[in-house]
C-alpha cells in the first residue's frame, strides 16, 4: 500500500505538529510580591487608566529588572563586552531542550557531570544546540514559600558547566533563583556559560511536567543593551494520546 502523500505546504506541516503537541506553560507569571533577587527591584504594576473608573481603556505602567520572573541572562549579564539579549540570534531561543531530574540534590549542593554522564548513558547524548535544564522542584517554594525560593538553593559545578560547553549546548537553565548554587561569591557556573556564548534560564516554572525530551520556544523581550530580559517559555511535548488536553497547571513538583 503507498504511503499518504507528504503535506507540500510547511507551514501546514508545522502548524499539523504543533497540535499533535501538548503544550506546558514553563513560566511564572509577574505579579506584585514575587520573588527577586534581593537588592533587585520588586515587580511594580502601577493603574494607569482603567475602565472601572470611566476611562476609555484600561492599562498599566510597568517597573521592573532585567531579571524578574522567567527569564535568560545574555553574556552582557558577566562578560565585558559580552553579547546583550537582544543580539541573540531569534533562532537561539527555539530547539531541542532536555531535562534532568535533580529533586534528590541536598540544598546548597551542585551538580557534578556524574549526574550528566547518567543521563546521557538512559537517553543518548545530549547534543550541540541543545537547551538543558535541571528540575530541582524549587518552583515549588515560588508561590507556597517565597522565603524559602531565596535561599538554599542548589546549583551547577564548575565542572558539570565545563561539561555542557564542551558538548556545545547553546542555553542552560534550572527552577531556581541562580544557575550558581545559593551563597556562591565566583559564580562559576554563570563565567563559564556566558563566557561561551551559553544563556541562562532562570525561574522556570513546571520542569517536572516534562519528559527527558521535547521541545523549547521561549522569546526574552528584545531589550537594547540588556543583560537579560523576562520571557515567555513554552515546551511541546509529544501527546501520549489524541485528544489530551493543554497543559497550564501552576507550578509544582
């Protein structure tokens, strides 16, 4: 029997896989009160107009960092004369993501290529152009325990970032506050990324959601000279079944 003919229109393909896809909403939203890193500006949505009190439209002035929320840190963030976010590539932040579980690491602790050489021996090799990020299930404290969100966090090695580099990943993120564990002065992990052109992802949101392997689209606003930038981040991940509905869940384990 022939097989079907192959759609010859790419955007129909494309639009065809999107919606064979689940998709999973990895960001927090940005609300007054959310975490930030202290010293940073606390999120500020301040009623500029507003239809409830007989304006003709309804809208907000916004004051916030760089580094609220979901977001990348560019190379700008620690690299004299680093790449600013809004230099980066569009096709940068679409591609292959991987995740690994990390719920076991003790606070305060990093990951070693140990854990890296174990994901890659049950899923295959993590490859260049990759995004790779690490579940902690630190989002867990975001809207339950802030407090709790702004310390002890773990983090990446030295080692584990000079791992990712060499296998040519082009970003590497996790749920937590920093990429560099909680109390860290060098900052290794952030140096060693940034200084090969490597984004950090930051504040993510529902990691555990995700299988070892879907797919990333996440757009940082393109902020002029900017060190990093908010985003908004999706997964699609392959459905088990047709007719599975989206998921939006808020941020958990």
């Amino acid at each position: 029997m022939p097989a079907p003919a192959r759609d010859a229109d790419p955007v129909r393909r494309l639009a065809g896989a999107v919606a064979a896809m689940d998709l999973v909403d990895l960001t927090h939203p940005l609300a007054a009160g959310m975490p930030v890193w202290p010293g940073h500006p606390h999120f500020c949505q301040t009623v500029v107009a507003s239809l409830a009190r007989g304006d003709a439209s309804g809208f907000h002035a916004l004051a916030l960092g760089e580094h609220t929320g979901t977001h990348f840190d560019a190379p700008a963030h620690f690299i004299p004369a680093g790449r600013p976010i809004n230099e980066v590539p569009v096709g940068h932040f679409l591609g292959r993501m991987v995740t690994l579980p990390a719920r076991d690491l003790a606070p305060d602790s990093v990951v070693e290529p140990a854990t890296l050489h174990a994901w890659e021996a049950a899923h295959g090799p993590i490859a260049a152009g990759d995004a790779v990020f690490f579940h902690f299930g630190w989002d867990r404290f975001w809207d339950a325990d802030p407090a709790a969100f702004l310390a002890g966090w773990p983090g990446l090695s030295r080692a584990a970032s000079e791992f990712l580099v060499a296998r040519g990943v082009r970003i590497v993120g996790s749920d937590c506050l920093s990429i560099d564990r909680f109390g860290s002065t060098d900052y290794a992990a952030h140096r060693t990324l940034l200084g090969a052109g490597v984004l950090i992802g930051e504040n993510f949101a529902r990691l555990g959601a995700l299988p070892p392997v879907c797919y990333l689209a996440a757009l940082p606003l393109p902020i002029a000279g900017g060190s990093g930038a908010p985003l908004r981040a999706l997964a699609l991940v392959a459905r088990a079944g047709a007719g599975k509905p989206v998921r939006q869940s808020r941020a958990g384990p």
